[in-house]
C-alpha cells in the first residue's frame, strides 16, 4: 500500500474507533519495511529471529509498523545484506557481521573473533562494556545503526572428512569458515572459503571443501551436513559465542518515529535472549540424534588448539598495525574480554568445572551424551 492511501485509509479507521482506540494508532503513521536476511528460512532459530522481530514490531505498534522479512537470495545474495542496508536498498537488515570483515576486519567484533567473549560476556560489553557505542562508532561510517538481535552460545568446531590429530593435519584442508577465523587457520596452512549457509552443502558433497563449521548440532543438523563428512569436532573456538545483528539504515531509522524506534530496539533485545534459549534447549536432542546416526565426535587435541591460540594472537597484531579501527576495539575489547575472564574464573567456572566434571557423562567424545548424570 502506498503511504498516502494508508494514511488516508488510518484516519477513516481513526473516525470510526476513536473512542476505542489506543493512542498510538491514533497518532502514528503506517510504515511498511523490508528487511533482507543473511540466513535461509530452513534455519528456523536464525532466519525465525528475524521473522519474530517482524511480529513483535507489528504487535507493539499494533499493526502500523509493518516490515516484511526476506530470506537468502529472495530479494538479496546472503551475503550482501550490509551493502543493501548501507546504500538503502532495504530499510532493514539481518546479518552476521563478521562476513564483511573484507571491508573492515573490525566489523568482526560485533559476531565474534577467535578465543573470544561467550554469550554472556558478549552481551555484557554491549550492553555495559561499551561494546553498543563502540561498533556504532564503525557502522556509522556506513550508513547504518546496529543492534544485538541473536546469538548462537558456543559453536561447534563443524564437519570433517578426516580426522584432525596434529596441526599437520589441517595443511592443505579446503573449509568453509567465516570471520577472522579463516585468516588464522591459513597460518597453518588451511584453504579458507566464505559461502552461505544455504549453500555449502553441496560444496561439501561435491567435494569442493573437505570440511564446513556452521552454527552447532540444531542448525548442522538441518542442514545435512553428516551425511557428507563423518567426523564432528569441538570447540568451534572461533565462536565462544556468536553474536547476530539487526542492521537498519540510517536515514531510516532516523526518520521512525520514536515509539518505533522503541518497538524495534525492544524486538531486537527479545531476540537477544530467545535465540540463545532456542540453541540452548535444542542442541543436545541434535547431538544425541546425530550420534546415534554415525557421526563421530571429536574433540580438537590441545596443541591444535594452542597452535591456532598462538596464530590468532599473531593475525590481532598485525591487523592493529594495519588498521585503525581495528586497533581500537580490540584495545578496548580485550581489556574488557580480560576482565569477564577474571571474574568467570571464580565463581561461573569453578561451579560449572564441579558440576559437569561431578556427574560426567561416560565416554563423551565417542558415544551420545549420556541420558542421565
Ligand atoms: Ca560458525
């Protein structure tokens, strides 16, 4: 509907209930959005976020604030959702914002940088470390405000054909990996490759790559990914947590009105807290389904992990000496990431170390979790 007929189409409704009606219908425009996803709909806790903040929006302003969500490749690639949303190509957008690290390596931090935050210190920068405020300082400078709207938890280290025993191992592997991830895993000799979601398993059956990581057992499952590759590692250390965004043009944004402004930032809190709930309270069937179906379980050896620690720390240093930006957030970033680590040590990870330890699964890395502790 264009704006003016829906204007006028308001304000007859506005004659006829005015008595009923709530103050904002009476007051408000109809505004109708399009917000382009990064995420095909198969992913219901992914491209469901964005569906959910749709709803929620729609809701709070009863009706008037409409944005209509499109998957993957619908209107847009996956991948190009921030240059859509910068040059207002849609008002709105939902990414993860680690893919356009070929822009600016420092939009990384607003997902996740290898040995970075979990979910929880993730949201305790942006909300009170001044993680908001410093990634908007960057998106700025592309037209665009952002907010947290998601996050996965902790991810798994995905798919492999082989198994990964020594560091030698990972020389030569053709992967399909995001973020900065990728750039230090090709220190120790990996072929890094951004694809899409939707996209990769067929790269992996055809043989194209020889291994994937995506999100975690809920997602991977989905996706299929055990039916091309056998051995399923642990942690994805790149992604202690994995933060999604809502990206919203600027101009746009600028023009909502303020109770809109209100609906959209509220829906994007919401799924803040919902999508890690979702992945939380549905991985472990995942899991368990995924074992009992052949899939191995692997967890990474320590020296791979120590080695691609040690390459992380070398890739943070040059890319500070590179880019400005990048220099301060990660300046910023660590102090704080330090900071939580402090804290966790003493009372999160020492309950979690007793009770996970006290009442341990038999034999987690080669059969299913077990049923009961
Ligand atoms: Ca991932």
């Amino acid at each position: 509907m264009k704006r003016r007929a829906f204007l006028k189409k308001a304000a007859v409704g506005l004659a006829a209930g005015a008595v009923a009606a709530p103050a904002i219908a009476q007051s408000q425009p109809g505004i109708k959005w399009r917000m382009a996803s990064s995420f095909p709909k198969s992913l219901d806790a992914l491209f469901g976020t964005a569906e959910q903040i749709a709803s929620r929006v729609s809701k709070l302003t009863e009706g008037k604030f409409e944005i209509r969500v499109f998957a993957a490749g619908e209107i847009l690639p996956a991948l190009q959702v921030l240059d859509a949303v910068q040059n207002g190509t849609v008002e709105c957008g939902q990414s993860a914002s680690y893919y356009y690290i070929g822009k600016n390596p420092a939009f990384a931090f607003d997902t996740a940088i290898p040995f970075g935050m979990n979910a929880r210190q993730q949201n305790a920068w942006m909300y009170y470390g001044g993680g908001i405020e410093l990634m908007r300082g960057l998106f700025k400078q592309y037209n665009i405000i952002q907010f947290p709207a998601g996050n996965t938890g902790t991810q798994m280290a995905g798919w492999y054909r082989k198994e990964i025993k020594t560091v030698a191992d990972l020389k030569g592997l053709k992967m399909r990996i995001g973020g900065l991830a990728g750039q230090v895993l090709a220190k120790l000799g990996v072929v890094p490759q951004q694809i899409a979601g939707g996209e990769i398993y067929q790269a992996l059956e055809r043989g194209t790559i020889d291994a994937t990581e995506w999100v975690g057992p809920y997602d991977d499952e989905k996706l299929g990914f055990n039916k091309v590759a056998k051995f399923y590692y642990y942690p994805g250390w790149w992604e202690g947590s994995a933060q999604l965004s809502i990206y919203v043009n600027l101009k746009q944004w600028k023009a909502l009105p303020k109770a809109y402004q209100e609906a959209l930032e509220v829906a994007c809190a919401d799924a803040n807290v919902h999508m890690l709930a979702k992945y939380d309270a549905r991985n472990t069937e995942a899991l368990r389904r995924l074992v009992s179906a052949g899939t191995q379980l692997r967890a990474f050896p320590r020296p791979v992990m120590e080695a691609c620690l040690k390459a992380a720390d070398e890739l943070y240093g040059e890319l500070s000496a590179k880019n400005p930006d990048f220099k301060k957030i990660h300046e910023a970033w660590k102090k704080f990431r330090d900071d939580q680590w402090l804290w966790f040590r003493v009372a999160e990870n020492t309950y979690d170390n007793f009770v996970y330890s006290a009442r341990r699964p038999a034999a987690p890395a080669k059969g299913a979790p077990a049923k009961k502790g």
